[in-house]
C-alpha cells in the first residue's frame, strides 16, 4: 500500500478508473456509470493507505485553507528517503469539543477512509497528537473552484453543465452507500492540474439509516426539511445541487440575503427568480431540484438518480464520459509541479493556530478510537 | 451556448474570458453606473467574495429521552404567545401538538432598563418574545465601532430565532429601553421538542403501516418514505371522508377519532385510531365501497395513487417483485416459512 501511494505519478492520478469499474456498474442501470458494489464496510481493497504515519514525518508548507476548527497545509511526507506530496488537515481537539462535534469529526474520517472515487478528494491517513486530529490527504493542487467561479463572475452552460455532471456521479457514488454529503458548495470543490473537480470537506458527510436530525451545512445551501428540523436524508443533496447549478449559471445563489434569516425566509417561500440568461431547460431542472416537496424533487423519486441524468439539460452528455474524464475541462488550472501552491490564496500572514485549552486525560479519551 | 467542449484548452479559456467581458451583468470587480440594482449587485458580489463558513447545530441522535418542560401560564398568556409564533415564518410549519409543546416550554425573564439581552457577535441560544416593555436593537458594521440603531421592539414583538436554529453569532445587539418581561426559549429546548415530536410522528405512522396488509410487502425504507409524506386532514364530527361510489385515489389511516364505514345505508365497520381504509385506491380507481362518515372529530392522514407511484412507483409491481424474491428466496433454501420448524426465539426487548 505504502509504495503504492509513492509510486503514483504527479497530480495523485490516483486508481486510475478504468473500465473496468465502469463495467461493474452496467448490471444495476443501463446509463449508470458509477460502481455501486463498494459498499462493504472498510477500505476499498485498491485503496492506498498509509498505516500509522509519524506527525513528526510531515513537513509543514503553505496554508492552503482554513475552517472553523482548524488548517490545512500542503505538505511533504518524508519518511526515511521517501518524499510524498500530500495535504494535511490540522484540526484542533479544543475546538471540536467545544462544540460538541466529536462526531462529525469521527465520520468525516471514516467515511473518506472508505471511499474512493474520480472526483472526491483521497484521504491516505490519520494521526493526532495532543492538541489536533491530522488528516492526511491528497493534495490537489488546482486550487478552489471558488476562486475560479468569482474570479469568472458566472460560468457558462457548458461550463456549469461540466461541473455539474461530475457532482452528480459523486453524489450517485455516495448514496449509493448511504452517504449524505450535507455541504455541498463552491467553497468545498477543489480543482486537479487538468481540471476536474475533486469534492472536498467531508465534515458533515453521515452514513444514514432512512433519515437524520442535526441540522448543518451553510445557509445558502440548505433544503428547507434542514431548516424546518423535519429530520433529512438523501434529498437535501439534490437540493444543494440545484443550488450549485444556479449558483454557477447566475454568480449567486438562489436565496441570497444579507443574513441568514433573511435566506431562510427566501428558501421557505419557494420562490425562485431566474436572470434572463438561464435557458428554458436549466430552469426546468432547477426548478424540479429546488422544490420543498419531497414527493416532486428529483434524484430521490422512483426514477432515482436516472431522472437527472436524463433531463434535457444533460441531453449532450454522455456519463461513461464523464466517468472516465474523456471531456477535456473547461477551467485549466495554471500549475508547474506537483507541489506548486500558487493557485490557493496567501496565507502566509496568518497567525498560528491558537488551541482554546489544554485537554484533560479525560477529553484525549474522546479521540482514543478515532 | 454554442461551441463544442472540444475546443483546444486555450481557446476554451479565452472563450469563456471573453464571454464574461461580453455579458451585461456587472461582475464581482466591475463598477459600472450607479442605479439602484447595480448598487445592490455589488453589495452582493462584496460579500460574495468571502467564504460562506458551515453552521451546525448540536449534534441529535435521535436517542435522547425528552422530558417535556411545562412552565405554568394562563390561557391569555398562551394565546398571546401563539399569535407571535405564528407570525414567524420558522413556526409557520408546525402542526398543533408542536406548538403547544413550545409554549408550554417557553419561560419567563426579567431585564432591567438598559441591560443587554443578547450581544452582536456572541453565540446564543435563546429565542425571545417581549410580554411587557420595550428593546432596542444595535448594529455595529465592520471596520467601525461606532452602534447604530437599527430596531424598535415593543410587547408582542420578538427577536433572536436564527439561535434557535443552530450556533451563529448574534447579528445585533439588543439592549432592554425600559424593565422588561420576556419569554424565551432555548435551542436545545426547541430542538428537543422539534425532533421528539416529528419523530414521534413517525414512528406511529410507520407502525400504522405496518398495519396494513396490502402494504406488507414494503421494506422498511419505502415504508419510511411513504410516512414522511402522509398528509393530515381534519374532519368535524359527522362528516363524510370518502363517499361510496365516488373515485377513489386516496388511501386513509385514523390518527385521532372515530368513525364509521355504511354501505347503502347499513353500517358494515367501526374506526378507531390506527385504523385504515381505501387501500385499493392505490391499485386502481374503482369507486368506493363505502360512505365513511366521522363519529367524533377526526385527524386522518392520507397518501393519494399518484404520489405513491411517484415515490415508490406501481404498488402492482411492488407486490409482484416481491412475490419473485419471495419465492426465488424459497427456491434457493427449500424450506417455505410454514414448514419451518419455529421461529428463532426472540432476543430479549431492549428498554
């Protein structure tokens, strides 16, 4: 496994996807091209893994991202002579326990442990130490497809229908193991040397039985059954895709407002307003996807995900395409070696992480079966 | 859109630049006039140029005991506080028993003049309703210390239901003008109350289900789905339901109340709570069979054909694919349930 990762070529090509787990998939839907037979609890069996890596190993470069609980760092793991390129996601056990999201923590970790998909962001391994829980993950050096959305102000139809469709499998992938992702949005895409979207931020991903409660994920994004403490499940996925979708069309979001309330009161309401420019069938599935009916949104219903994948906004793709990234990107990313960080924003000035108290015995035993 | 995704990249890329320079709406970093729309747009884009941040409320696994909180009031009092609720769009959606758990829940708070409710920035947890007196509510906007008045409250207006819903900092400042008596409630209160109830609910529906022959064959997912959107109708005493002869489409389970079934005037069955009838709506639309009239007043909760098939397609070929992995699963351990020589015995029943 260990040489396995150091063996990959730049840009973490990764497991390449062939053909033949597109093959796998063909018995379940006839334009399904997602392998659904990965559910087995565990690693997938070709999934690389680094079994306990040394937190001292890891040489710390430039921060790549902050979130609420912690950074991530592009950096290099050197074991011996051995060099891999990797990011690692700091997060501060002070933090987590503070509000109380211990689990979230927990799935996040177990949950990309497990999974192994083209566009969702690899996870080689874990370590901790007394102050952060690390993870350790493929560094994707494309940078945030954020900054290319609001640099761009808006993306095209081709463009969006690009991104769109490569959304769509991962969330096709993920449901096909009960997974929910919960926090779809720009801010949580990263983009390959080539292009391609790697789906990152698993923070508020659950493995669901039928449906859950705790409500989260970013305000512009959330289903109304999240707002209205109705318990969720794989519907509120398709709902922030329809989201995402207007989100790139427009440079906005659908239910934008100054303050949260405010975009709770707009997805409530049900009303949608479409500028100009949207064409007749990006509306028509915008609108089937932003629809607080849980018996009318699309992707959940008995045609499942097939219903999406059909609509006329996707008449010209083609999935095994998509799958196999045959399409070349609209976005190319402008980066000159595997560790090169100039596509993410300059954090150099910021100040240390800063842990809010030391933990007791007691508070390390929450993350002794992390 | 023209132009095929199979343009070299560059071009591709200059495409798409020049597409953004052509297009009429103004961008993140460009001024153009001063009308209102722009002026608006650009107050967008400035704060849409910063990373949304993920909220999350505590986490709620389902398992907790609730124990009702009751916070004795008078029937004014509650009334005064359901009106309030109510005109608040995130208590628009709840059904009667969710309402009245929060407002039994809902608790009295003294504050003197001048003293500061909530503080902007601050994390909260509290939703209030102002019972008597007056608040002021102050913004402090970023890069300036200065407060400014933003808001007025007076009796029977409230603030502060965004903690309600999970841990976001205060957007405002709200200071008491003169002594005031309010009512808050709580976020894990709200919540606790907001997941015991819907799941409550549930569950009942889906054990009223269970219930149900025609529907046996469901697995527990689809069951759970079919719950979720039951619709709850009300019937005053000595109302007809469904009436024999007519089109049937909507299948029926009794919540609360009586009623019973006639056919040509003679009464053929009773129906108390978790009893059900028109299930063959589901199949088709032959006509009814019966009158059902309500003895008492009534609370059914009905699915209708269409929104079934929509969900979980045909009940016909739900019930046929059934009967085929029943009988494959036979075939395969050639023992049928009825020559099996016992059930395993249960394990014992979790409290």
């Amino acid at each position: 496994m260990f040489n396995k990762i150091f063996a990959q070529g730049p840009q973490g090509a990764g497991a390449s996807p062939g053909k033949s787990r597109s093959d796998a998939g063909k018995d379940q839907h006839a334009t399904s091209s997602v392998p659904r037979n990965l559910s087995t609890p565990g690693s997938p069996k070709h999934k690389a893994w680094l079994d306990n890596p040394k937190w001292a190993d890891f040489k710390l470069g430039p921060i790549l991202g902050t979130g609420s609980f912690g950074r991530v760092h592009l950096a290099h793991y050197q074991p011996q002579s051995r060099n891999l390129v990797c990011a690692t996601k700091s997060l501060s056990k002070a933090s987590i326990l503070k509000t109380k999201q211990v689990i979230h923590v927990k799935q996040e970790k177990g949950i990309l442990q497990r999974l192994d998909f083209p566009f969702i962001v690899n996870l080689f391994g874990y370590c901790q130490d007394d102050k952060c829980v690390h993870l350790v993950l493929e560094y994707v050096n494309g940078g945030e497809f954020f900054t290319y959305l609001r640099s761009t102000g808006r993306f095209d139809e081709q463009t969006t229908r690009f991104y769109a469709s490569q959304v769509l499998l991962s969330f096709e992938y993920l449901h096909g193991q009960d997974i929910i992702y919960r926090d779809l949005k720009p801010e949580n895409l990263l983009l390959d040397s080539k292009g391609n979207i790697k789906i990152t931020d698993f923070g508020f991903a659950k493995q669901i039985d039928r449906r859950t409660y705790t409500l989260c994920g970013t305000p512009d994004y959330l289903a109304p059954e999240i707002i209205l403490n109705k318990g969720h499940g794989k519907p509120v996925d398709w709902w922030a895709f329809g989201v995402l979708i207007f989100e790139m069309l427009a440079g906005y979001p659908p239910f934008y407002d100054d303050d949260a309330l405010g975009t709770y009161q707009k997805i409530l309401s049900g009303r949608l307003n479409f500028p100009g420019h949207f064409s007749r069938s990006a509306k028509d599935l915008i609108r089937r996807l932003l629809v607080a009916d849980l018996t009318k949104r699309i992707g959940c219903l008995k045609g499942g995900v097939e219903e999406i994948k059909t609509h006329p906004w996707f008449a010209s793709t083609n999935w095994d395409n998509v799958y196999n990234r045959k399409d070349t990107p609209p976005l190319r990313p402008k980066v000159s070696a595997e560790d090169d960080a100039s596509c993410f924003d300059d954090y150099s000035k910021m100040e240390p992480m800063k842990h809010e108290f030391v933990l007791t015995p007691e508070d390390q035993k929450v993350f002794e079966d992390l | 859109m023209s132009g095929g995704r199979d343009l070299a990249i560059g071009a591709a890329d200059r495409k798409l630049k020049a597409k953004a320079k052509s297009i009429s709406m103004p961008r993140a970093n460009i001024t153009l006039n001063h009308g209102g729309k722009d002026q608006k747009q650009r107050e967008r884009s400035k704060t849409l140029s910063f990373r949304r941040t993920g909220v999350s409320a505590e986490v709620f696994t389902g398992k907790e005991k609730f124990e009702k909180k009751v916070v004795e009031k008078n029937e004014d009092t509650k009334m005064r506080i359901r009106s309030i609720l109510w005109k608040n769009c995130l208590f628009q959606h709840l059904d009667t028993e969710q309402l009245e758990t929060i407002v039994d829940a809902v608790e009295e708070v003294h504050f003197n003049e001048g003293d500061v409710i909530i503080t902007q920035g601050e994390s909260g947890d509290n939703f209030y309703i102002i019972e008597m007196g007056a608040a002021e509510a102050w913004i402090s906007k970023p890069g300036s210390k200065r407060l400014e008045k933003v808001k007025q409250y007076s009796s029977g207006e409230s603030f502060g239901e965004l903690a309600l819903l999970h841990n976001a900092p205060r957007a405002a400042t709200v200071k008491a003008s003169t002594d005031c008596v309010l009512w808050a409630v709580d976020r894990s209160t709200f919540r606790a109350i907001m997941m015991s109830t819907t799941q409550h609910k549930r569950e009942t529906y889906e054990n009223f289900l269970k219930d149900v022959p025609l529907l046996k064959t469901l697995n527990n997912y689809e069951r759970a789905t079919i719950a979720d959107v039951l619709e709850p109708e009300y019937f005053d005493p000595q109302q007809n339901i469904i009436v024999e002869g007519g089109k049937g489409d909507k299948f029926y389970l009794i919540e609360e109340g009586e009623a019973e079934a006639r056919t040509q005037g003679k009464v053929v069955m009773q129906y108390k709570r978790g009893d059900y009838f028109g299930e063959l709506a589901l199949l088709n639309d032959a006509p009814r069979a019966a009158t059902v009239t309500t003895l008492t007043r009534c609370k059914v909760v009905s699915v209708n054909r269409d929104l079934f098939k929509r969900l979980l397609g045909r009940l016909e070929d739900i019930l046929q694919r059934k009967k085929e992995d029943y009988e494959k699963m036979n075939a395969e351990t050639a023992v049928s349930p009825a020559n099996a020589p016992f059930s395993p015995p249960k394990a014992e029943a979790a409290v």
